[in-house]
C-alpha cells in the first residue's frame, strides 16, 4: 500500500456541512473527553497514548469527512436540497482556501437507480457545476445501495475523472458482481463500504438483531476482502451503532468498549478503516487505533529488520518464519501505524 488509508469516515448531514466542520467535531470530542475522562484501563489504552488522542483530536480531529445527502440527510423538497448543494459547495471552496477541510473529503449521493436516480444525478451535477472544476485531490464520491456495476459506469461517466468513486456494497444482488465494479469505474474506484444494516434488513433481519458483526456481515467482509485482494482499492467496514451519549458515565464508557470492541475485530478481518456516527466516537476510534498499533509495532518492526539484516533472504525469528510475502505485510502495517500518528 503505496498511499496513505484513513482509518475512518465520520457521515454527516448536508444541511449541517461548512467549511468548519472538522474543527468543531474535534471540540465537541475533547469536551466528552474532558467531561468523562476515560482512565487507561476503560479503554485497553496507556495514559500516553491518550495524550496522544488529545493531540490528534486538537491537530487532526477528522481524518475522512463524507458530506451526506443520502441517509444521513433524509427525504427533503426538490428546493430544499438545492440550496443545500449550492451551500455544500460554498463551503467547500471556502475550507479549501482556509486549508481547515479534512485530509480526504467527499459527498454522498443518492441512488442512481429507482425514484432516487435523478434526484441523485442533478444533486451531482449541480454541485460539480458550483464548487468549480477542481476539486480537493483525495475528493469522493460515494453511490449508495448499488445494485448494478452499470449505476458505477453511470457516475464514472458524469465524473470524467474528475472525482474518485466509492461504492456502498448493502444490497443483495451486487455481492455476485463484486469485481465488476472496477472495471466499471473506469480505474477510479478507491473503496467499497460495506452498509451493515441496510444489508441486513435487505435480508429479513429484524432490527433488533442488526449488528455489526453478525454472520452475515462477517460472510459479506469476508467476498469483499477476496474480491478485491491484490488492487488498489480499499474494503472500508460499517458503523458501530450504540453511541456515546448519556447522562450516565457507565454507559457512555459502554459505548466506548463496545465500539472498541468492534474496531478490533473488523482489524482482525483486514478492515483498517471504519465508520463514526458521532464525535464522541473519534476518542475510541483514535484510542483503539493507536493501543493496537503500538502494541504489535515493536514486534512487527523487529521481524522487519531481522528480514531486512538478512538481505532480504527468508529468514526465521523464534519461531516466525517470514519470507517476501509476509515482510510485505509488515511493512504496510508499520505504514499504517505512522499514517495515523499511532507511532512515530
């Protein structure tokens, strides 16, 4: 992995979007982590490493921001979401020139397929046409609830290249049709995301069952890693739901371990990027990050270096065995680590 991989994506409305979004989710994080000081121990992460989440909530509180005019922004007038678009794009001129967007922005749009696709393409459409034709370099946009690589091949086709193409895999009928997707991009797919809980109800699951790691989103993790293996597109995991909001400390410190939990699994499954929902989220996203990182980079950086003393011979550390294909590994995580500030 050549280039850097935010290790998360925080939605939000359209309607609440400006050109200081970033900065005010980082205050109202640092203002949770101040109201309900996490000790060490209620998040698995060393008093050094959360100073090092107030550092990243203060310096780079959002890695990847998605400007959202699909779920997260809801049924609105024809009018109404076209002075969102105009607004949206305003403010992203204004925080391109201010240099306060996120490293890596973008908008979500509707469908482009039912009642939805041609809503969805003039909301793209007016908002290339506002913002101007050039756009922030990590700029995406995501097309939700594909059922057909034929809807990518619709957006590449509006995009020219102008933008990169993300797509939410939560439907059925695209599972089969998986690698498709590049193709019909045009080389400008980036990532796939998988939509838990659209995917779930898609399946008959009752909501009260909807999960992050339910078996079905663990087999569909699962063809998204296999189908896009060995490219260049990244496979971005879901959102963990129950957030940190409450009157009580207990349950917000739930909340926390719970989405820590699922972020550690979703690593576990190759998934080094996620959804947040919610401000407070950052401080268990960066905490967890950062405690896994710095827990196995010592080891990872060792095997690395024993490899590398070995001029780059396959070589045996106790009892790992590490050869070109797995020190490729190594290295990519160790960049992961850096990337994110987890290590130095």
């Amino acid at each position: 992995m050549s280039r850097r991989q935010p290790v998360h994506v925080v939605y939000g409305g359209a309607h609440l979007f400006n050109a200081g979004t970033a900065q005010k989710l980082g205050r109202l994080a640092l203002a949770a982590l101040d109201r309900w000081r996490p000790g060490p121990e209620e998040l698995d992460c060393p008093a050094k490493l959360l100073e090092r989440v107030r550092d990243k909530l203060t310096r780079e509180p959002v890695e990847d921001y998605r400007i959202d005019f699909e779920d997260g922004y809801g049924a609105r007038s024809g009018d109404e979401e076209d002075a969102h678009v105009k607004s949206v794009s305003q403010a992203v001129r204004q925080g391109a020139e201010a240099n306060t967007l996120p490293p890596f922005l973008g908008i979500r749009i509707r469908p482009l397929h039912g009642e939805t696709r041609e809503r969805g393409l003039k909301t793209l459409r007016q908002f290339l046409q506002t913002v101007s034709y050039r756009l922030p370099a990590n700029f995406r946009v995501t097309l939700p609830k594909v059922e057909r690589p034929e809807e990518v091949a619709l957006l590449a086709m509006e995009l020219r290249g102008r933008a990169w193409i993300e797509v939410l895999v939560e439907t059925p009928p695209v599972m089969g049709r998986l690698r498709e997707l590049i193709d019909a991009a045009g080389g400008k797919l980036l990532g796939v995301h998988l939509g838990p809980y659209d995917l779930l109800a898609s399946l008959g699951i009752a909501a009260p069952f909807q999960r992050l790691h339910h078996s079905a989103c663990t087999h569909t993790r699962t063809q998204m890693v296999m189908a896009f293996a060995g490219t260049d597109v990244d496979v971005v995991d879901g959102p963990t739901k129950i957030l940190p909001i409450s009157e009580r400390r207990d349950e917000v410190i739930a909340a926390w371990q719970q989405h820590r939990d699922e972020i550690l699994l979703s690593l576990a499954e190759g998934f080094y990027q996620g959804w947040d929902l919610h401000p407070a989220q950052l401080i268990s996203r960066y905490a967890t990050i950062y405690a896994f990182y710095a827990s196995h980079a010592p080891h990872m950086a060792e095997r690395l270096a024993n490899y590398e003393a070995a001029a780059e011979q396959a070589v045996r550390m106790q009892r790992q065995f590490d050869d070109a294909s797995t020190v490729r590994g190594l290295r990519a995580f160790l960049k992961r680590a850096k990337d994110c500030g987890a290590i130095l």
